[in-house]
C-alpha cells in the first residue's frame, strides 16, 4: 500500500469504529471469552489491507506448485488429484487387521495407513513377558515377516500406498516390508508409502524409543541411504508435529519443533556423507488438524513456506522437490470427548477441512468413538465418509488454496511463521534439537497447563464437557480386542522359531551386532534376518546389547 492507501484506509476505518462498531457495542457488547491463538495472540476483531503491510505476492505466496509453495506443493492441487484418504487403522493380529483393511478399501480408502500395538513400537515380541498385557490392544502386533504376510495378504503391494506410524523400530518394519514385496515378486524401487521414523518427537513428547538418541539417528540415516539406493519411491521420514500438539503445544510450537526435528534429521544425513538433494525430496511431515479452522489453515500454508526457505536458504537445496513440504494430517485426537461422542463426528468435519483448505496431501479422520475405543466400522465408516463428502460434494477441493488472500489467512501465516522462526533460532541457540528436548518439553507443558487452565476457568468452551453438559449413559457397541490374542500369539510365534533354521538365525543376528559396532549400514544384514525368520524382538535384543537404551530425564 502507498502512503496514501494507508492513510485513506485508516481514515475509513476510524469512521466505521465510530458510526456503525461503537453503536453496535453500546447496543450489544461482544461475547465473553477468549479472542486468542492458541498461543495467547490476539484475534483482531477484523482485518484490512493494512495488516498484509509488506507482504510481496511473488516472494512470500507465489503460485500453486510455485516457490516458495505456500499455496501448495501442486500446480492444479486437487483438480489433478484428491489426497489420499489414509485412515489409521490396526488392532489385535494381523489377520483381524487385514480384515478391517479390506473393508476400508471396500469402502473406498485410497491408501493404508498401519498403527502398530505398543510391544511393536517398542521392539518386543508378541511372547515376551513385559508385553503380553498390551499385546494387540492399542494397534497390531507385528513380530516377524510371517505377520507381516498376514497383514497384507492379498494387497498386492506395488499397487499400495502403505503409511506405518513405527519409529523406534521402522528400520526393521521397512525391512520386513521390503521382504514381503519381494517374495510376492514386487521389487524394491516399485514400492510406495511412508515410515514415519521420526524419533526425536519420540523424546519430547511421546516416549516410544529405545535406544539412546545417537544410535538412533544412525539408524535413520542408514535408512535414508538404503532407500535411496534400493526404495527410491518410499518416503523414508514422516517429521511429525502431531503428536506435540496432542500433548499440548501450540499451532507455532507445533510448526517450529516439528522443522526444528527436520533441521536435525538434514543435518544428520550430511554428517553421515548424504547429499542434500540425494535424500530431500523423500521427507514428508506429518500434523495435527485442531479445531481452530482460520489458524490450522494458516498453520499449514506458514509452514510450507518456512520449509521452502530453510531448504533453499540454509542448506542450499537446488532440486525443487527437495523445497516441498509434503504431509499427511490427521484430525486431533486429543480434542475427541468421551462425553456426547457424537459432538465428534463435528469437530473430525471443521479439522478434516482445515486440512484440505490448507493443503495436505494424505488425511486421516478420527473416529467419533476414540474417546472410548478402538473405533467400531460404522464409526470408522463415518470418518471416512466425511473425507468423501469434502472431496466431491463441497467444493473445496476445486481450486487451489481458496482462502488465499484473505487478510485474516494472510496475517496469521505471517504470525505463525514469525513466533516459529523465533523459536527455531532459540533451538539453534542450544545446539539444536538434540540438545533442546528439554527446552521443548517445557515449552509444551506450558502452553497445555494454560489451555487446561483456560477450560476449567471456561474462557475456552468445550461444548459438552464444561458447557451444555447432559446426563447420558456410556455407550453401547464398543469394539474390544480380543482378550486371547497375546497368547494366541505366542504360541503362533513359538511354532514360527521351532521350522525356522536356527543357524541362519544366529548368523545373521551376529551380522547386525557387528554391523551396529562398526560403521556399515545397518539395513543390509537387518533385511537378511527378516528373511530368516528372525524375529523383531531379537533384532532389537541384539542392538540393545550394543547401543544401550535410552534413560530418560523428567522435566517439569
């Protein structure tokens, strides 16, 4: 704007605040509560041109497909094609999960997304005794590529686009993967989907790791190497914000932490002999959708933005594809109520379209029941439905970035980018994000304490927990793991051990500890085991025997 834009503008709206805002006011006040971000910003009543002050089209929006993609990875976005409706979905064995696949893609779900049970995350078996309890229960459970067979059988996998939330162990899972491909005939660089990874969230805000973080982020860059070699298709890092937002951060926390944790992982691959553009191009990133539409849409078009530069300007990126910020959301579990479930099936609707009005390329929908269970199929059914209805019915998926321009979308990408880059310099400040977990995790605590606060004080509504409260009974048709699976399990898993060779076994779990001892790629002779029948359990027993685990430190 030119000076005298400004000022005609100004002139303008001090008339409107004085002729038409102040008597609406006296006449009607405005609405207790609070007018905020979720970092404690002020919401302005309304935005004008003069907020967007210094904004240049070309260099901070540009076009669709266009550096530096704050309007979208793709030139044509959605009209070319939808994003992948990926629901999350995996309990008990792997035959029962199979099951609730197929019916998934019955029902029209374009990609697969595997949640694993919490011994799988951890790397214990189905028959260890530290796990038996928690076997099946929170997702499947996966302890050698016989399972995995089971898992997938009859999904041919060069025709699946396959996401499997697994960090702590996703070398292991790619490998068994990798294997079950190619004994269906598939090879390796015809494989599609995503590992997430991503182990560094795991210390700050979720607590599914192993090994201590040194040896942990080799193993990701020995994957980021194996795949650029041999799975040049898969994506071999899903970054994740998600699940610092589900323990409390802020929409600017979430975005400068998740690109802090990216900082860490390029720098690492450099540090291991990688080249920028060699691995750039296959991170992916993965978010939160919360419930606040303006600010989630600004959250993800910020950002992209902030990505494009950090890789162009701080690393040095010359290949395009390695300036796109590429992700998968998911609807916020830690916004599902258990009281008034159906209330949820809403808040999935505003959080699944805050995703695709701001860009994402993969979405997950919540299941309105995942306050109280594993979600049941009519209720998984819905979740997936409210994706469909958004693809073809509602129009946003007709033009790219449909709320760009708008001045309250404008300033609050600016804001967001803004409070981010702050904190990314004070993570850079400690020695990045390896150094900074602490700073994070207190960060984080903070800002849930405060929106906790903000509820029970009610200045935030959550309706049907502190508001239009009603008396309502639990539930029925709940969907249960079965209580048998774990032993049902073991014994599936000892039968395994008894026809396996027990001397190719032994070799090739000498294999990985001379590997983890040494400085070869640990990918390789992981890759041998899983053919071998060695199971995930004793992978993992033999690098914990050689890399120690991780011992947390408690910050409050």
């Amino acid at each position: 704007m030119t000076p005298e834009e400004y000022q005609k503008l100004e002139a303008a709206r001090q008339a409107w605040e004085e002729t038409v805002l102040k008597p609406a006011l006296e006449r009607a006040p405005e609405r207790p509560g609070l007018f905020s971000t979720s970092g404690g910003n002020p919401v302005e009543r309304v935005y004008t041109p003069a907020d967007l002050e210094g904004l240049d089209y070309s260099r901070d929006l540009g076009f669709p497909g266009q550096y530096p993609f704050t309007r979208g990875v793709q030139p044509t976005m959605y009209r070319g094609r939808l994003w992948t409706m990926r629901q999350y979905a995996g309990f008990g064995s792997a035959a029962e999960t199979n099951r609730r696949y197929r019916y998934l893609l019955d029902q029209g779900q374009t990609g697969l997304s595997v949640a694993f049970d919490l011994p799988t995350q951890m790397g214990y078996d189905a028959a260890s005794p530290v796990a038996r309890s928690e076997v099946g229960r929170v997702g499947v459970s996966i302890s050698s590529i016989e399972d995995m067979a089971a898992l997938f059988e009859g999904i041919p996998l060069d025709r699946a686009s396959t996401s499997m939330t697994i960090n702590a162990t996703a070398a292991v899972l790619l490998c068994m993967y990798v294997a079950l491909a190619e004994s269906q005939g598939v090879p390796a660089d015809r494989l599609q989907g995503t590992v997430q990874n991503d182990i560094l969230k795991e210390y700050i805000a979720r607590g599914t790791y192993i090994f201590p973080p040194a040896p942990s982020m080799r193993l990701i860059t020995d994957l980021f190497a194996f795949c650029r070699d041999r799975v040049p298709r898969w994506n071999t890092i899903s970054i994740s914000g998600y699940h610092m937002r589900e323990a409390g951060s802020t929409a600017a926390q979430e975005v400068a932490f998740t690109l802090a944790n990216a900082i860490a992982y390029v720098e690492a691959a450099l540090e291991a002999g990688l080249k920028v553009d060699e691995f750039a191009p296959q991170l992916s990133f993965f978010f939160n959708a919360h419930n606040n539409l303006i600010e989630e849409v600004a959250k993800f078009r910020c950002a992209r933005r902030l990505w494009a530069r950090i890789m162009r300007e701080r690393f040095g990126a010359r290949d395009p594809r390695s300036w796109m910020l590429r992700f998968h959301a998911q609807t916020a579990g830690s916004m599902l109520t258990a009281q008034q479930p159906e209330n949820n099936v809403v808040r999935v609707t505003i959080q699944a379209l805050a995703a695709v009005l701001g860009g994402c390329q993969s979405l997950h929908t919540n299941s309105m029941d995942e306050a109280l269970a594993l979600p049941s199929e009519q209720a998984v059914r819905i979740a997936l439905r409210t994706q469909q209805i958004l693809a073809y019915e509602s129009g946003v998926a007709d033009t790219a970035d449909p709320l760009g321009g708008s001045y309250a979308i404008e300033r609050l990408t600016r804001q967001i980018e803004e409070e981010a880059e702050t904190y990314i310099a004070k993570i850079d400040g400690l020695g990045g994000s390896v150094h900074a977990i602490g700073f994070m995790q207190r960060e984080i605590q903070e800002a849930a304490y405060r929106y906790q606060q903000e509820v029970e004080a009610k200045s935030r509504i959550v309706v049907g927990v502190n508001e239009f409260v009603a008396e309502e009974s639990r539930p029925g048709g709940l969907f249960q793991v079965d209580p048998a699976v774990g032993e049902a399990l073991s014994c599936r898993l000892e039968e395994i051990r008894r026809r396996r060779d027990p001397g190719r076994c032994q070799r090739a779990l000498d294999r990985i500890g001379a590997a983890a001892r040494g400085r070869d790629n640990l990918l390789p002779p992981i890759l041998e085991a899983v053919k071998a029948s060695v199971t995930l359990g004793e992978i993992c027993d033999a690098l914990r025997q050689v890399f120690g685990v991780h011992q947390p430190s408690v910050i409050f």
